[in-house]
C-alpha cells in the first residue's frame, strides 16, 4: 500500500534524515512525489537496461535498491531475459523489509536476492553486465565514492553499463538557485508539499545528502574507468547518467 508522506507535516525537533521505519513506510510515496518523472525514469532506465542484457546468464546489481522498485520494473519488464540474477544492496532493514515484500515472488524463483550491507564498505560485486544507482551516490560520502565507484567499473563485464540517477548543482550559482527554486515550486504546486515541509526536509537532509555538479560526476566516472559517459535525462537539477565499459 502507498501511504501518504507526512513525515515532514508535524516534526517539532529537526534531526539528520535517515532511512528508518518511518521513512521506509512512506518512501514509494515520498519519491514519487520528490523527483520529478520518477515513473518515466523508470520505465526510461528499465528500457535501456534491456539492451545490454544478454539472453543468457544476465547479472544486474542495484546499489541502494531501496523499497526495490527499480528492480520490481526491470524483473517485470516483457525483454526481461528469463535466465537472469537480479541482486539488491541496501543498508537500511526497513527499506529491505519493504523490498522483500515487493519482490517476494521474484525471491522464491531465486531470479532476485537482497543483501543487507553498508556501500561505503561494499565487497566485491559479482561479474555483471548492468549496475544500477538511483539517487545512491549522493548518499555515499564523497571520499568513499570513487572507491565505490571502482568497485562497479570492476564488477562490470566489457561492454557492461553503470546508470547513475542524482541530484546534482549547477556550475553557475545563480542558475543553481533558479533551479532549486523552480524545485519548490514543483514539489509544492504539483506534489502537495507545503513550504514548511519543503523547508524541514531540506534541513533534515542537509548533512546527509551532498549532492556533486555533473562534470565533478563525469569526473568521478572517468577516475573509476568509464570512458563513455552520456547524460540521457537532465531536468534541471536531476540527472541520469550512462557509463558504459570498454
């Protein structure tokens, strides 16, 4: 069931945002509602995922798989190759719980398995042709991102692909503000939010998520290994990024 995100309605003492019982009991809701065309990045992410899946003996991680959404889009997808191994990573018990629900079906044919572990202290990945991170990285601490993003481009066959959804800032200031801007305004005129639940959930996550300026991104994708690197959808301060593995 999709609850209703009112986390933010009723706080009285601000703390650091974390993905607890609480989070976890409204998140479908909460990210459907706080990034914009989340549904058509999904169904965007799933569609390009296929063409890089072979028919047989497929590997896919998800790095902070959350709730397991986007696992729940590409198991289900009609290209989905049969023979495929779908696994979640995820530090967060709630958020697994929730996954485990969603994707009980997939569990018990064995083609998906969640893992409970901190990516910051990530072990070696599995030889796998697509690595997926929405919305992770920007979680991550920024010294622990390039060895996690080394750990991927390692992971990945040849030819393999590492999708990376983020927040991310401007270069120019300004601009970088318009944007935020034009955020609010979309989270409150089309997602319902008030200004006051705009407002603490900004404090909240102010320590917790340090967003990067896409080339800072491309920069970090080019140290791990990535030579081709692509932006296939930006709006405004949201992006979604392609690395692909010679």
């Amino acid at each position: 069931m999709n609850i209703q995100d009112k986390i933010f309605q009723q706080m009285r003492r601000m703390e650091d945002f974390a993905f607890d019982e609480q989070v976890a009991q409204v998140f479908d809701n909460m990210v459907t509602r706080s990034i914009p065309f989340y549904n058509e990045i999904q169904q965007l992410q799933s569609d390009l995922i296929m063409d890089f899946l072979p028919a047989d003996s497929a590997v896919l991680c998800d790095l902070g798989c959350s709730t397991g959404t986007s696992l729940e889009h590409i198991v289900k997808h009609p290209k989905c190759p049969s023979a495929i191994r779908l696994i979640g990573y995820d530090n967060s018990a709630p958020m697994l719980e929730k996954a485990r629900a969603k994707l009980s079906e997939h569990m018990s044919s064995g083609k998906v398995s969640l893992i409970a572990t901190d990516l910051s202290a990530l072990p070696d990945l599995p030889a796998c042709h697509v690595i997926i991170m929405n919305w992770t990285l920007q979680f991550v601490r920024p010294i622990q991102r390039e060895h996690l993003l080394g750990n991927a481009y390692r992971a990945l066959r040849p030819g393999g692909i590492l999708l990376v959804s983020e927040k991310i800032l401007a270069n120019d200031a300004a601009l970088n503000r318009l944007y935020i801007t034009h955020y609010l305004q979309f989270k409150a005129l089309q997602s319902g939010y008030t200004d006051a639940e705009n407002r603490r959930k900004r404090e909240a996550l102010e320590n917790v998520l340090v967003p990067y300026r896409l080339d800072e991104n491309y920069a970090l994708l080019e140290r791990a290994g990535f030579k081709r690197i692509d932006t296939y959808f930006r709006w405004l301060n949201f992006a979604c990024i392609i690395a692909v593995k010679n």
